[in-house]
C-alpha cells in the first residue's frame, strides 16, 4: 500500500520536519563542540570502549598513504573483514569483505575483487571521497560482525541494524533497517533498504515500509516481518541512552547491530539522525519527543528514564 498523508495530516501526527529538528533539536541540545566526537567514528569507538560499552574489534587503521602499500599484509590471515571511512556518513564508502577466493576478496554480494581495487578503495577513503565535507580521513578495519541469526531471515546480505532516536536519555523512537538487493545489501533507506518501526517497549515489530509502501514481508527473503522480535531489547535501549550521556549530545540517533555472540554492540553514532523513522513507524516524533523532555524534566535516573519510556512510547500506549 503506498502511503499518502496531507500537510495537515502530517502536523497532526506531530510529523517533525527538517527545520523543526535542526533549530529545535540539533540547534538546541547539539553543543557543537561535541560533534567530533560523533562525526569521527574512530573517536566514537575509542569513547565507547572507555565506558566499556561494546564494539566491533578494530583491526587497524590507514591514516597515511604511504601505509597503503602494507594494507595486505595487515590483512593476512583475515578473511572477512570491513574498511570503512571514520568521517564517513549515510553508509558511504564501506567495503565489507565476507571471504576469500585465492588472492581475491569476496563483497556482501559475491561479488570479488583483487588486492589492487582494496588498495584503491583505502585511498579514496584517505582522500576524502566518502568524507563529510570531503575533508582528508582515515580508514578503519574492522571485524565483521557475525550478527544474530535469528534475524538472518530479514536482510539480504548485509548486516541489519537498529537505529534508536534518544532524547535527553530518553529512548524515544526506533527501526531496524534491513538490506535487500536493490539497496546493494546496504542498510540503507534512500537507496531501497527496508525500514521496520520497532516497539519501543517489546522490541516487535509494528510495521514495515519500502521506499514510501508499506510491506508484510521481505521482498527478497520472504521472511513475515509481523514475527520480529528485536532480541536483548533492555540492553539495547540501555546502549543508545548511554550513548546520549557519553557524547554530551542531547539529541541522537543511535545504531546498533546484534552480534551472535557478544549480543548488542555500537557501530556508529548521528548528531543530525535522519527523519524516515517517522516514515517506517507511521508516527510522527514531535509527540513523542515532547514527552521524552517531561520524562527527562523528572530527574529520573538511566534506568527510569528507560522504563518510562517504554511505558510511554509502547504500541498500546
């Protein structure tokens, strides 16, 4: 079903727009003086780690080019692995290797490539092609996550993530983004990934939604999205408001990812989250974020906050 709302309809929703989120939210409880420590995902990581809140393992970083002639033999001995730009946004210039042929590297997709086009990619990387701002960075290698099967039934090749929009420590909106083919096994929404609103109270799932229709089941897979239930929910709602008192960023989105070992852990934080939560969850999140200020206006501590917010924002709220 393709999903059509008017402007008035929107306001009554409490659809939040661009402008509205950028003075009233990022304007207002973004100090700017934070934002490195978000827009810089090796900074990120190294904070997480220090408040011992779990991440993929880092295997190296490239930040000269002269490095990049040794990148393969870091790599040996390693046949899965992710470089991805540590300024980088919107997904841009991850490569994700799942194996070896050989000498060649096998993508999420099957797809193979040779040491050379690696190398090619780090210097993109170094040069700023996928940067914010096209600003010069650095590229981080890491481990592959080996998520959750359970969830396996619900992305096509890539890795599915839960993005949680966090205000004031208050847990106020979340999706899980699944790959598909057309989004090139990316978790990415404008390139035809699927978003699925999340309860924020049970972890199930409420709706789905693929470039603006709404969806029963994985267009690749299958698999019946009315059966997901985001396993270790408490703990990944416990993650995204710890990340709001790490960062000192009062509005953020938060992106988790459930390895099948080690469970939830962080893969990258976002000043300036995107506003297609809305879209995946048919709600707006104005609302939502106005309750989220009462609740953090209370004084309750991380573990209240969390709790009343699931009382508040849960499906039969």
């Amino acid at each position: 079903m393709k999903l059509f709302a008017s402007p008035g309809q929107l306001r009554a929703a409490g659809m939040l727009g661009m402008n509205e989120r950028n003075i009233g939210y990022i304007g207002e409880h973004n100090p700017r003086k934070n934002y490195p420590l978000v827009d810089n995902k090796l900074l990120t990581k190294r904070a997480a780690q220090e408040r011992q809140i779990p991440v993929p393992e880092l295997f190296g970083v490239v930040e000269y080019q002269h490095q990049v002639k040794g990148l393969i033999e870091t790599l040996e001995g390693r046949d899965a692995f992710v470089i991805k730009p540590a300024q980088g946004s919107g997904g841009k210039g991850i490569l994700v290797i799942t194996g070896r042929r050989g000498d060649r590297y096998v993508k999420s997709s099957g797809l193979e490539i040779n040491a050379a086009e690696v190398r090619r990619h780090v210097t993109n990387v170094l040069a700023g092609l996928h940067s914010l701002g096209g600003r010069n960075d650095s590229a981080m290698i890491e481990a592959l996550i080996e998520f959750d099967p359970c969830l396996a039934q619900y992305s096509h090749e890539g890795v599915p993530d839960i993005r949680v929009i966090a205000f004031r420590g208050v847990p106020v909106m979340a999706m899980m983004r699944c790959a598909t083919h057309a989004s090139d096994g990316k978790a990415n929404l404008h390139q035809g990934a699927v978003g699925v609103g999340i309860d924020i109270a049970s972890g199930r799932s409420v709706r789905a939604v693929q470039n603006d229709v709404l969806l029963d089941r994985h267009p690749d897979t299958g698999a019946c999205f009315a059966d997901l239930v985001i396993p270790h929910w408490e703990r990944v709602l416990d993650l995204a408001a710890s990340c709001v008192e790490m960062t000192g960023l009062g509005y953020l989105g938060a992106d988790v990812v459930l390895d099948q070992s080690q469970g939830p852990m962080l893969l990258e934080l976002n000043a300036r989250p995107g506003l297609a939560i809305q879209v995946a969850n048919q709600e707006g999140l104005r609302h939502r974020l106005d309750r989220a200020a009462a609740i953090a206006a209370t004084g309750a501590n991380h573990d209240e906050r969390i709790a009343l917010a699931r009382e508040a924002f849960g499906a039969l709220s």
